[in-house]
C-alpha cells in the first residue's frame, strides 16, 4: 500500500516511514481476527448445543407381534409408550394410528367406553379411526405405514405417513388386510 | 343446598357466565352512580367472602380453589374487582365534581406537581420491598406443585398453561392455533403498544374520570376483564378432564360425555343450505369464507367512518382510524366467534386444513 500511496506526512529524520500506521494496522486485524475466531467458537458451541449428547428415540420401524394378537375393535396400546403408535384392528384389517393430536401435538387418551380418542388439552375428539370429529383438531390423526413381515410380525414404518385430509388413505401401506 | 349448587354449576356454563359478565360490566357503567358506591362494596366484597367461605364445604369445589396452582388466582378474583370498583368510584366522584365546578380530587389532594424523585421512587421502592417479602412468605408456605418426570407419552388431564395463559389456551378452543396462538398474542402485545400513537386525546391524564373517555374506557375494560381476566377464571377453575367444561360444585368425571360436534361454514352453505354436496375445489368450497372474512375486514370500517365513529374519523385521520378499526374488529372476532360456536357449533368460517388455513 504504502508503495503505491505515498505518506501522507513526511517521515521525520530516524523514523522509519510509515512505522505508526503499519503497527496500528497489525494490532487492528490481529484484533479483528480474534474477535471473530471467538464468536465463531461462540457461534459453532451455540449450535452444538442444540443437537444433545444423547438422543433416546426409537428407530423409526419397528415389528409390532403378530397380527393374530390383536382383537376386533380394540385399541392397543402396547406401543403408545415407546413408539407412539396405536394400533387398531378393525373389521377387516389394520392399522397404525399416531398418538400425536393434530392440533397441538398432546397425546390423547383412548376412552374405551366412549369409544373415542380425547385429547386432554384442548378437547378434540377422534373417532376410532383417527377422524376428528369434536374441539378444535382441524385433521384426522396420521396413520403409519404397516406391512407384514416374511416372518408373519407386523412392521410399522414411522418415516411414512398417512393423511386423510390429503386422500392417502386409499394408499396401500396405509392400511394392512387381513 | 343441591339446587343452589346446581343452578351456580349451570349458571357458569361458558357461553352464560361472558354474557352474564358482560351484561353485568355494561348495565354497572350505566348506573355507576349506583354500583360503584362504597355501600355496594360493602355488600359486595363480604358476600363474596362469605359466598366463598361457604363453598368451601363442597369438596369439589374445595380441591380446585386450593389446588397451589390456582392460589394466585382466587387472590385476582378478589383484587380485580376491587380495583375496577375503585377506579369507577373514583370516576364517578371526580365526574360529579367537574359537572358542579369543584376542583378535581387528584387536584385537592396536591395542589402543585409530585417528583418522580423522591416521591413517585420511594413509594415504588417500599412497593417492590413489601410484595419481595410477600413472594418469599409465599414461595415457603405453599411449595410449586412438582410432577412427575415429563413423558411425551402421557399428557396431565386437564393439561394447562401457566394460569396467566390460560386465556389464550381458552381462545385455541374457539380458534386454530396459528390464530390463537401466534396471530392473537402479537396483535394483542402490538395494538396495546399503539393505543398511545393512536389515541391521543389528552383528557383523563392523572385524573380519573369515566364521562370524558366512556367509549374508550369500556373497550377497554371488555378487552380486559371479559376477553381476559373471565378466560383465565374460566380456564383456571372451569376446565377438567379433556378439556370439557365442570361447574364449581361438580366433579371432575374423567367421563364426562358433552358434545361437542362442530360444523365448517362450506358445511352449512353448500350441504345444509343449497343441499348438494362440497365442491372439491378448495377455492370454491370456501369461497364463502373469504367473502365472509374480508367483508368483515372491508366493509365495518367504511360504515363506520360514515355513522357512528364519523368523529373519531375526523380526529383521527384515515391512517390512525384504519389501524384503530383494524385492531377494533381483531378483538371483536373473539367474541363472534364464540357467539356463532356456541349457537350454531360453527367450527371454521374457512376451513382449509390440507394448508393448515383455518380462521
Ligand atoms: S393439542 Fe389436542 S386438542 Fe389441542
């Protein structure tokens, strides 16, 4: 720089040219560099901090027994603790309810003598088969891809799901025969 | 005794305990010479007592008034009203004084200017000393109700806010969480901090008065203690078990069965009242809504600016008298909607949910 720009006062006679301006300089970036390798140590710690040392979540499929175990018209629960999932046998087939409430995200419970889902929270009502029906819920609860294994369990695959505000429960996967 | 409870538990059903409240809020404004005297409080505020010393012996009615949660509200039921009293009185006295040209009572009582220092901050100081001393007392005779450790798989019934909010989880009952959770609350935090930009009218400044702002003195109080403070009550000592509504004398049964179907407007309008069925385009099925909603938005504020707030129009000019009208129908739409939920179980006037749109 200072080649190309000539000082702008004169050097006074055993100062070396310029020597003020280039230290000021080097004490500036060196400054600069510091501060934004700490906030970059802050920002990269803050970030890490959302993703937490241990993630207790169930992998997303998961074999649920076997179709046989299920009863006609009753809600089972075995998998509402660790999967999320109710799992429904109704006439003829079945299939995998979430227990997530669609309006904001509480867990309903099933009242059996009521035969509906009610969700604690706001009062929405679910039908047996995941259709909303009372309170505020604006859609039915998502239903999850089952399939059966080649060793007869039933196989409930949570990254796929089922909405039946979108038609996709005429989707096969959404539902098993049996 | 039976009967007394039963008539209380039906009298508190939601839709009747706001129109009783608001009638009662609107017909003591009227004849405030009347209600806001110091003989009514002296029937008022120890019938109250005596009213709540008495359900005590209920035991429903006892679980849910000492459950430690809702202390700080049985504490709101008695400090509201008296500060609302309080102030009416005050209004009403100082309004007699300037109909008969004695000086106003704050005048009487100093005559020349108090300073913020030290006046205004040693009686704030003594404030924030005495309630950190009643907070602590507090904090060690009734310890925060702990729970059990959180698990998503189970949610409490009934599942609440913190008391403060549970006006706003009242709200998500009558409206889609976007509205009533996001769109309301800003509204409410951002229309409070405009009221100083919009209403600039200098009278009532250190003075209590009700004749010379009654129009904005009663919004207020609508938006305060019925859109508010009612839902927190209601919220707090009303709502049990899934969310359903329970008298103060009732028991909180896990099974209560109430009904609670709801119909979308695109219901009423193309199946109930043209008799075929929804159109399966989105747009046209909720066509009416939209007409409904800007309609709503649109025309009131026209009406008006020709009828009945043609003076604030004049004084406010177009900008303010938007924003204020704007914010005016907002509030208002709470209680339509409630209104419309409870006599027809209007559930969405739009009613979108494959974009999560419902209003
Ligand atoms: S979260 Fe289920 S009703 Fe609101």
């Amino acid at each position: 720089m200072s080649k190309v720009n000539p000082p702008l006062r004169a050097a006074k006679p055993g100062e070396p040219a310029d020597a003020g301006r280039r230290s000021f300089f080097s004490w500036m970036s060196l400054a600069w560099v510091s501060f934004t390798a700490s906030m970059l140590a802050a920002g990269t710690a803050t970030a890490r901090f959302m993703f937490p040392n241990v993630l207790f979540e169930p992998p997303l499929t998961f074999r649920a027994g076997r179709p046989e175990e299920l009863q006609v018209g009753i809600v089972d629960e075995r998998f509402k603790d660790s999967n999320q999932v109710w799992l429904v046998r109704e006439g003829g087939g079945i299939y995998a309810l979430s227990t997530t409430c669609t309006h904001l995200g509480c867990t309903p419970n099933w009242l059996s003598a009521e035969q509906k889902f009610k969700c604690p929270c706001h009062g929405s009502g679910f039908y047996i088969t995941g259709i909303n029906f009372e309170g505020p819920a604006p859609r039915p609860l998502e239903r999850f891809a089952i399939s059966l294994a080649d060793d007869g369990q039933l196989v409930i695959d949570k990254g796929r799901k089922f909405q039946q505000e979108k038609g996709q429960w005429e989707l096969p996967g959404a539902y098993l025969e049996f | 005794m039976e009967t007394i409870k039963d008539i209380i538990n039906t009298l508190t059903a939601p839709e009747i305990l706001i129109t009783l409240a608001t009638i009662l809020l609107f017909v003591s404004a009227k004849y405030r010479h009347v209600f806001y005297t110091n003989t009514v409080a002296l029937v008022l505020f120890p019938a109250m007592f005596v009213f709540m010393a008495i359900s005590m012996f209920d035991e429903d009615f006892y679980l849910i008034v000492t459950k430690p949660d809702n202390v700080p509200i049985v504490g709101m039921l008695f400090l509201i009203p008296f500060f609302t009293w309080f102030s009416m009185r005050e209004a009403v006295r100082n309004d007699r004084r300037t109909d008969s040209g004695t000086p106003l009572i704050e005048k009487e009582e100093t005559a020349d200017k108090v300073l913020t220092w030290p006046d205004l901050v040693y009686t704030e100081l003594i404030a924030i000393v005495l309630l950190t001393v009643l907070l602590v007392g507090w904090s060690i005779l009734i310890p925060a109700p702990l729970e059990e450790s959180a698990n998503p798989a189970a949610t409490p019934n009934p599942s609440k806010a913190p008391w403060y909010f549970l006006g706003l989880q009242e709200m998500l009952v009558y409206f889609d969480p976007w509205l009533a959770g996001v769109v309301f609350p800003g509204l409410i935090i951002v229309g409070l901090m405009a009221i100083p930009y919009i209403d600039t009218n200098p009278k009532g400044n250190g003075y209590y008065t009700f004749k010379e702002r009654s129009w904005e003195i009663m919004t207020f109080l609508f938006g305060f203690l019925i859109l508010w403070v009612l839902l927190v009550i209601l919220g707090t000592f009303l709502r049990g078990p899934n969310w359903n509504f329970f008298g103060p004398y009732e028991y909180w049964d896990t099974h209560k069965l109430e009904a609670l179907v709801n119909v979308d407007l695109s219901d009423y309008f193309w199946v109930r009242l043209l008799g075929m069925g929804r159109p399966d385009n989105i747009l046209i099925r909720e066509s009416v809504g939209f007409l409904v909603v800007l309609g709503y938005f649109l025309i009131p504020p026209m009406v008006l600016a020709r009828t009945i707030f043609k003076r604030f129009y004049e004084n406010l000019g177009p900008a303010r008298y938007h924003i204020m009208v704007f914010l005016l129908l907002c509030m208002a739409s709470l209680p339509i909607k409630m209104v419309l939920r409870w006599l027809f179980n209007l559930k969405y006037i739009i009613g979108i949910p494959e974009f999560f749109f419902n209003i």
